[in-house]
C-alpha cells in the first residue's frame, strides 16, 4: 500500500505557555505540516517544577483555535484516566475540530508520577493487559450507539457517546510501543497506526516482529501506517548541524536521531520511507524555534509532496 509522507511536531508542553503552544500550532499550521503531538505527563522528569499543561484540556483548545493541524498525543497514558471518559473527551475533541483529533495511547511508564498523584503503579503485564482492554472500550464507544464491554479491569454496560466522533469509522489510533511479545501483538490486533518511540536498535527487525504478530492475528500489514519518533538535528551549514547535534546528545532521542543540513537530511529520511515509515513525529534538537520549522517545511518537506 503506497502511503502519503506526513511530518508532525512532537512538542512536549514542558515549560511551555499555553500562548506559545497555540502559536506554534498556528505556525505549523501555515507552514502545512500534518499535525501537533503533545505529551500525557503531570510535570516532566529531571525539571518537575517547570509548567506542565494537561493535554486533553490543551488539545481541546488547539482544536478550537487551528482549522486544519491535527492534533494528538504521544502517548496518553491509558492509567490516567476512566477509557470511558476518555472516549467522551477525546470525541468531544474530534467535534470541536471538525474531525481532526489523532488518538495516541500507550501503557505508562513513569513509576514515580503514578504513585504521587495516587495511581497504583502494577507490573508491566497488567498495564499491558489494562491497555489493551482500554482500547477495546475506546473503539465501542466510537462506533457503537449502545457500548457494552466487561473485562477484567474495565466494564462499561450501554454506555452512550453522543455526538458520535466525526471521523468515521472513528478517529484514528496510534499505538506507540516497542515491546515484542506483548505491545506489538496489540498494535497488530487493533492500532490503525503504530508509533515506534526512539532509541529502538533496529527498525527492520521491529518492523519484522510486528509482521509475525499480524500473521498470527490475521491482521493485513500493509493497513497499519508506520511512523517514528524522530530526533532531527538540522542547520543551515555542516557546522551549525554539527553544532546541534552535539547539543542533543543530552535527549534520549538522540540514539537513533539524524543530522545534517537540509538536502541530506531528505536522504536520511527517504531511506526510513524506503524501509517502511511513512510519518515522522519529529523533535527538534533546539526545540522546534520557529526559523528551523521554517526552514524544514521550506527545503524538507518538499521532497515527499
């Protein structure tokens, strides 16, 4: 299946003013990039007294302020909140922005944010298998007009969504994980897309796992678009790229980031498009200013239109 190149901002809120967040959407907007991808955590680690907004309240926001970005998170974090709330809120989202709302959802992992605001912090598995079940009663609400769903950690009983999402069948689901055995099995079983976070080793052989866990499920591979968490560091000039680049070896991205400026950045980029992904969530090393937006929409993007 031949897929169209979208490239998304993933832009954690940390320290960010909700004025600056609506303004980069604005910008991102103009300059046509595909969409905003915020982050679902309550402060953000190693600086946890700068601002943090919650992001289905941020969301909601863009959502009324912007007319064509669409606008998701990576990941909302399935333990922070009722799946059937979060259906109500999140469809809500989709019919304020008249159908551009991306579902992002993964497991949760930051043990010291759950036990401080009062969630239980399970085991891996659990989480996994609570994720699971939560995407299922997502997906009923969405679609169905009486959503009946009982599992081992999650029941809902004709549970009613009005106004049902504009998108339809429904909004689309990201899945953002890389775990083999299990996280896999359920992008294959029920993401629309699947979302492989940073610092993987090896992009063909995650690709190669979820494939087997298609295979297993019945699941046709070519219908879950591909996309990665990107650390691009660009500059004008060889040195202003360097420069970056040795800036953002303090981010967790940087291990399986790319580097250069523009033209050879298109390389690196077509040969991920070559192996399979098709939209990038891509985390500025200097922090998305608004010149290096600029800049990758102008010399970047063009060469995937």
């Amino acid at each position: 299946m031949s897929r169209k190149v979208q490239f998304a901002l993933f832009a954690p809120q940390a320290g960010q003013t909700f004025t600056t967040i609506a303004e980069r959407a604005s910008l991102l907007e103009k300059l046509g990039y595909h969409s905003l991808w915020l982050v679902d955590h309550f402060w953000n680690r190693g600086m946890p007294d700068i601002d943090v907004l919650e992001c289905v309240a941020t969301m909601s926001a863009i959502a009324a302020r912007t007319e064509k970005l669409r606008i998701g998170t990576l990941v909302m974090c399935n333990s922070f909140r009722n799946p059937a709330l979060l259906a109500k809120s999140l469809t809500s989202i989709d019919n304020i922005s008249n159908g551009r709302l991306e579902v992002g959802l993964g497991a949760g992992w930051m043990d010291e944010e759950y036990r401080a605001n009062g969630y239980e912090f399970p085991s891996v598995g659990t989480r996994l298998r609570q994720l699971e079940e939560g995407v299922q009663i997502l997906k009923a609400m969405f679609t169905e007009k009486r959503a009946t769903f009982k599992g081992r950690y999650y029941q809902i009983a004709d549970a009613i969504n009005n106004p049902r999402p504009v998108q339809k069948p429904h909004p689309p689901i990201t899945i953002g994980g890389s775990g083999e055995k299990v996280m896999l099995r359920i992008v294959a079983k029920y993401a629309d897309r699947w979302n492989l976070p940073a610092g993987y080793k090896s992009l063909e052989g995650k690709i190669g796992v979820l494939k087997e866990h298609c295979q297993k499920v019945g699941r046709d591979f070519d219908s879950i678009e591909i996309s990665e968490q990107l650390l691009v560091a660009m500059g004008k000039t060889a040195e202003e790229s360097e420069q970056k680049w040795k800036a953002a070896q303090m981010f967790p991205f940087a291990k399986t980031g790319i580097k250069g400026t523009p033209p050879e950045i298109v390389e690196q980029i077509k040969d991920r498009v070559r192996r399979g992904v098709t939209t990038f969530t891509i985390f500025f090393s200097d922090m998305a200013q608004a010149p290096t937006l600029e800049l990758f929409a102008r010399e970047v993007m063009p060469a995937f239109a």
